[in-house]
C-alpha cells in the first residue's frame, strides 16, 4: 500500500521528531536536554488537533497532573481513562487532544488522560502505579466502574490490560471494557513479527524497542506480567479489543495477547488492519483507516456502556 502524500509527510515528522530522543535512550551525550527532546516530540503529536465541538482543559487526578476533554454532548456519567503511548519514556496527554477529542464525541463522554511520569527518571513501575492511582481517583469521585472504559496506545494500550489486572488484584470495582490500540505487550520481543516486520512500520522497530525496554524496565526481567501482560493473569477482566496494524513488529505479540486472554475467558475481539503502521488511528483527520479504526473502537465501547 502506498500512502497518500499528507500521510507519508506526518510519518516523515513523526521520525524525525524522535530523533533527538534517540541519545537519551541509547545513554549518549545529547545537543539538548532529554525534556527539550520531549517537548519537541509532543509538539508533533499536537499537530493532530481535537474536533470541533470538545473542550480541553487541565486537572488533577489526584497527586497525578492530567488533561480533560469534555465534548458538547454527554451522556449519563460516561467516562474514559486514556493512557497516552511514548514507550513510558515520551508523550503526555498535551500530544493526544485528538484521539481524545474524537472519542469523546464518538462516546459522548468525558476523557481524562493522565500525565503519568516517565523513565529512565521514573522507571517501573512508577507509570503503571500512577496510571492505578488515576483510575482509583476516578473511582474516588463517585463515577461508577459501570460507566467507565479504558483506551490506550502502545505502551499504553498495554497498560489498558495492566491496569484492569491490578485494579482487579487489588479489589477494585473493574471498567466496563476496554480497547488497546497497537498495545506493547511483549517486553521480550520474541514474536514472529519482531523479525518478519522489521523495516516495514516506519515508526517502531526492534532495536529502538530494546532500548527503551532497558531503559524503562531498569533491571526488571521483561517478562514481569505488569510490564508485559501476555505473562499476566487475566482471568475475569471485562470485555477488550485489540487493534493492531499488520504492518507492526507488535503484531504477533499483540496476537499472541488475544489469545491469552481468549484462554482465560475474556470477551477478546482482535482487529487486524492490512498495511497500517504503529497506531495509525492517531492520523484519523488524514487516514481513513485512522479514523475508521476509531469508529470501531467506539462501537465496541458502546456495546459494554450503560444506555
């Protein structure tokens, strides 16, 4: 598949905005500081605009900084958590008003995002537990488990499913559903498609996930089931839907995280998007499929919300 001009310039940038983190990852001397090197990759993720018809605005979740999108029309309590993707080492919610604004439409619910803190400053477990403490905050408002839902992409689309199992483990009330986009669900990297893959995503390739593995995990096998649920226990974890373009180098991991939780008797759905890259439904206003995804997603969710 070839890509339209728009797409193939937004994945040029895309490339080119992790560039400067790649000497913080790899340890090395850098030009500019790693918090420069991030500010500089969101502000490329915010090129992708909220909707019209949303509003944004800052909060606290909690001790846990974190952004809200509110969309003009709300039904009855609906909440989504968002766990924005970046590898645990980049990204803040500042990057994702558009997925975020295009959910809450979609849903017609509120979307709170957590600005999680990150590694190598905060390595594991510290995004997961602050992740856990936003869901218990919203919890902790009076929102019913009932009418909330999870998203999240990449390294958040992981946490979608480690999220649920340790709120699950610690005797939480448990969302309604949830839908991991392009989740990173295998830290050892040992699928068919780490290989098969590789050099087709234009985003994400083996080596770059090695590395931030190491930096994120610090010490911490790669098979730990918080970091990496296809080594979780899964069992009662409410309705989820993987996506996962088949372009990935994720993508036998993110097979392989389906059938682990087909296994243990969860509602799994498992959407495969020819030709599609690492989270493509982040360029929904460009790409078709992006956007066509994000619909999907939203379907599922609605299925699993109260009415």
């Amino acid at each position: 598949m070839t890509y339209s001009n728009e797409v193939q310039t937004a994945l040029k940038h895309w490339i080119e905005a992790f560039v400067d983190l790649a000497p913080h990852l790899r340890g090395e001397p850098s030009a500019i500081s790693i918090d420069a090197a991030r500010a500089a990759y969101v502000e490329f993720l915010a090129t992708n605009k909220p909707p019209a018809g949303v509003v944004v605005e800052n909060v606290r979740m909690g001790s846990i900084p974190g952004t809200l999108v509110v969309p003009e029309r709300l039904q009855n309590d609906r909440v989504m958590l968002y766990l924005h993707g970046g590898g645990y080492f980049s990204g803040s919610p500042d990057g994702y008003h558009g997925i975020a604004g295009r959910y809450a439409k979609l849903l017609r619910a509120r979307v709170y995002m957590p600005d999680y803190r990150l590694a190598p400053e905060c390595p594991f477990p510290t995004p997961i537990n602050d992740a856990f403490d936003s869901y218990r905050w919203l919890l902790e408002q009076g929102h019913d488990a009932k009418s909330i839902v999870f998203s999240g992409d990449s390294a958040g689309g992981a946490m979608v499913v480690s999220l649920m199992v340790a709120a699950r483990t610690a005797g939480l009330p448990l969302p309604a559903g949830g839908v991991a986009i392009s989740p990173w669900a295998n830290l050892e990297h040992t699928g068919a498609s780490m290989s098969n893959r590789n050099g087709i995503d234009p985003i994400v390739t083996k080596e770059a996930l090695d590395l931030i593995a190491r930096r994120f995990l610090n010490g911490a096998l790669p098979n730990t089931p918080e970091a990496s649920p296809v080594f979780a226990d899964v069992r009662g974890l409410p309705p989820i839907l993987i996506q996962i373009g088949e372009n990935e180098v994720m993508l036998s991991d993110a097979m392989r995280l389906a059938t682990h939780l087909a296994e243990n008797r969860v509602r799994t759905s498992l959407e495969v998007w020819p030709n599609m890259f690492h989270v493509w439904p982040i360029f929904a206003d460009i790409l078709p499929d992006g956007a066509e995804a994000l619909r999907n997603a939203a379907r599922f969710l609605e299925d699993v919300l109260p009415h």
